[in-house]
C-alpha cells in the first residue's frame, strides 16, 4: 500500500513542477500578444457576420 502512495506522491510532485514551469514561462508580452491574437479574430469574424448578414437583407 505505501508503494502506490510512493508512486502517486512522484506523480503529483512531477505534475507540480512541469506546472510550474509552465505558469512561469508566461511573460506580459506573451499574455498581450495573445490577447491581441483573440481580439483580432474576434473583430475578424464580426465583420464577416455583419457582411453576410448585409447581404442576405440586400444591402452592403
């Protein structure tokens, strides 16, 4: 029983640092450059919609 408890204790811990790693590779610049990647497909695909949409009532 205390080497399954071994295993998942070395399991979670290793989970833990590569968490680790992960949250402390991400840079202001990386978080801004993602949040202008989002806000431009977003802008992207409501122009298309409000295009298509004119186009269905007949206008442009």
């Amino acid at each position: 029983m205390t080497e399954n408890n071994d295993t998942w204790a070395g399991l979670f811990k290793a989970v833990v640092a590569w968490i680790g790693v992960l949250v402390g590779s991400i840079t202001l610049s990386k978080l801004v450059l993602f949040a202008t990647l989002v806000y431009t497909v977003l802008q992207t695909y409501v122009l298309w919609r409000d295009k298509l949409k004119g186009q269905e009532n007949g206008k442009l």
